[in-house]
C-alpha cells in the first residue's frame, strides 16, 4: 500500500516515527507530510490568510519527509493536492500521537482532524493514539507494533474511500499485553477542567489549565471504558455535526420571522 | 436572559460588537468573554501547555468585556470555570462570525467550536454566522437583528441544556430581504481546495491557498443550499462523531490481534 502518513506532534515526534518504521516493516510504502513544529490540541485548523512553507527534512536514520509549517489538516490537503504529484495514497495514516484521544478529546484532535480531513477528500484514513500514563514508561517502538496489527484488522474489515477509523494503544507495563481490541463509541460525557488564578507582577489575572487527564467512569461500551481497561480501541468515526432528530421536530413546527 | 457572548474573530470585531448591541437592546443581560486576537478557523483547539492571559478590554462605547490571549473554546472553558465568578449564563452565543460556517466548514469553525463547548458543559448553545460576498456591503448591525429575531425562534422551539444551534445570515444588498429561516442539515460534500506552488528566493517551495469560497451544487434540504438561496439557516447540532452503523457491523465480526 501507498500511505501518507501525518500528525500534530510535528515531523520529528517519535511517535510518527516508530508508526514510520513499523509501516514500512510491513511491506508499505510510505510518504511522510507532517507538520513542522507540534500542533497539539490545535483541533481542524486550516491556514488560508498565509502562505504555507514547505521543507525536505531527514529524521533520524528513518526517512525523508516534507515539514510544512502549518496545521495536520494544511498538511493532508496539501499533500494531496500538490505535494505527492498527483498521486493518491491507498490509505492516510494520522499519529502515533503522544497521548490519547478519546471522549470529547476527539472533538479536539490534530491528530483525528487530519484523518477527517482525509476522509472529507474521499480517502480511507485512520489515526493512532498512544495512552502516556506518568508511571509507565512509554514504548513507542512496542505501541507502533499493536497499532500496525491493529491497521491490518480495520484494512480486512473492509475501510472503504471516504471512511475513518480512530484508534488508541494502551499504556503498558514491559510485562503486560493489550486485553484484546474493542470497536467503541466516543463517549460524550463532559470533561471538566479546572483552572488555577494567578496574578501577574503588575496585578493582572492569569490562569493555569490544572486538569489532571484520568480515564474515569463511563457506560462500558465507549472509547474511555475500553481504553481504562487495556483495550486497544477503535472508533469508526463521521463528520456529519447535525442533530438529525432536533432537525425532524424543529421542521415540523412554524418558524417565521 | 444572562448571556455569555464569545466568538473566534476577536473581542474587537465588527460582528460581536453588533450582536452585543442587538441582545441589549433585547433585554438580556450580556457577558463578554473573547480571544485578545483573530481566532479564525482554528477549529476546536484548547491552550493546556501555557498560561492564559486575561484582561478588561473597553470596545468602543458599547462594553467592556474580558479578553483571553486563547481559543474560543478556553474563553467559554475559562468563563464558566472562573471568570464569571460561578454565575452560570443562560445561553451561551458566538459570534457572529465575518463569514459563513456551513458545510464542511463547520468542522473548521472557531465560532461553532465555543458554542460546542458550551453544549459540552451542559448549557444551550448558538452559533452565529453571517455570509460575506464581495459584491454586497457588509452591514453588520442588520444582520444581527436577523440574528437576534433567529436566536428568539430557536429559544421559542425550546433550547434544552446542552442543546446547540448554528445559524448562518444571508449576504443582503440593502434592498433585499431574507427569503425567510431554513432548518436545515449540514452538507457534508468536500470542499476541494487550490493551492498555488511558488519558490522563495532560496529555491523552497511554499504556497498559498488560493480557494474561491462559492455556495456551490448540493442537496435541497442542506445550510449551502438554503443560504446560497438567501435563507438565514438553522442547524442543530451534536458532537458525537463515532460513525454508529459501522460499530455494528465491525461489532459482529471476530477481530483477533
């Protein structure tokens, strides 16, 4: 297969490149588009007041790619429009992120507005991942393994062009395995943050984000249950926002200005 | 009505400054809580990794509100969370935004970012958007009376708790009218963007996105359709985006690592 492989955690984030190595081990062939610096959290950003600057850059003894210095989602249009020559990808691969996103996380992801976006542009696309968990240390290089078998079961279930898959890897202990693999929903509770006050030397307020990410408690059959309890996860995922139902009942009542 | 008015153009643009203007003029009691600077399409990020600067902006003679060097969704996050000193607002607005939201642009959507969140927290929700077209001055202040006579409809049809609308208002010349209010659902065709290769004096590529936004073919019953037919639209929204069909039928086959 020919993949496009992207992020947000910039060209260089091990993740991306532990995903590269184990890609290509598998017999793919892969081009890496990515973002130049880390998008974390910049959701489905797209750049249009700007121009878009592009670089060659070799990472590590991995591979050569193309760094872009906008958002994952600049990078996949970008790609596909000019940068691979005309040539589509078989497939776009998003991640491995450096941290997991599930629940409303999915609302917010770099790394899931890139698979979105391919997915707007008629391509299978699938992002990865990975859980960190502060008294574990992470494997990139053992998560990439799972996530590639993991690719290899979404691919035989059939990803038709346009569909989108999310997936999240477990944090794992050297002498623990995944419990298995789960098709979940998104789980759609709130997450509450919460915000420390300060003041700055001239009496200005100023707030630290001091949300501590736990996986907590959740009906069993969403992405957050299944990850809290080893799974690895996956969420077939669409794009389409309208509340259907509220459409149907708002219609049915007389609205004029 | 106590309502917290945010949006992703800026504390100081034209079009928040109106729609404050037309909700006061209302009744309602508003609340400004904005990004310090233009926020466009930078979809549903959230600031985790830095400090979020406040401080008490005058704009015009119109109000006095709190500026966020952040996202849309850190102003609603943050206003709920402290900045309004625990008073929960009864609605939450964004907007209205210079340019429309529809179509696959809702995804991209700052102003439809802050009103998700706020649906997320659990409070009902409106995003307001208003189309510009070269062609047509833009008339801030009568749009946002359309607007505000659009937020009573959907209040009217009843707005529950972590409901959230998104809304678009047509291009007008002066004597023009809306052909009336469209509930209408959010056309998920692709939006195929051009971009235009050049080379910096060093020999680098970089481009620019050279996209012409026009309302284009689609179906009837779709936010392009009815606003390219001069409709203001209604799009009640969700952020679920777990594609539901597809869990099922991955459900029922035996995936095996």
């Amino acid at each position: 297969m020919f993949i496009l492989l992207t992020n947000d955690d910039g060209i260089r984030a091990p993740g991306l490149v532990a995903l590269y190595r184990e890609l290509v081990k598998a017999g793919h062939e892969v081009e890496v588009v990515a973002p130049e610096t880390v998008q974390s959290a910049t959701g489905h950003g797209v750049t249009t007041a700007g121009p878009l600057l592009t670089s060659r850059v070799k990472v590590e003894d991995a591979f050569e790619g193309i760094a872009v210095d906008g958002r994952p989602a600049d990078c996949v249009k970008l790609a596909i429009n000019q940068l691979l020559n005309g040539r589509l990808p078989d497939l776009v691969v998003s991640g491995m992120n450096s941290g997991t996103n599930v629940g409303i996380n999915v609302i917010y992801s770099g790394t899931v507005a890139a698979a979105i976006e391919a997915g707007f542009l008629g391509l299978p696309a699938i992002a990865v991942s990975l859980y960190l968990k502060s008294d574990i240390e992470t494997d990139y290089a053992r998560a990439a393994i799972y996530a590639v078998k993991t690719i290899d079961l979404i691919l035989n279930a059939g990803l038709k062009p346009g569909q989108i898959a999310t997936m999240n890897i477990p944090a794992l202990h050297p002498h623990e395995e995944p419990a298995g693999v789960r098709i979940v929903r998104q789980c759609t509770r709130p997450w509450i943050d919460t915000y420390e006050r300060r003041q700055d030397p001239k009496g200005h307020d100023y707030f630290w984000n001091t949300s501590i990410f736990r996986l907590g408690q959740t009906e069993e059959d969403t992405d957050v249950a299944a990850l809290r309890d080893r799974y690895i996860t996956v969420t077939p995922l669409q794009y389409d926002l309208t509340d259907h139902p509220l459409v149907e009942r708002w219609r049915k009542e007389n609205w004029r200005l």
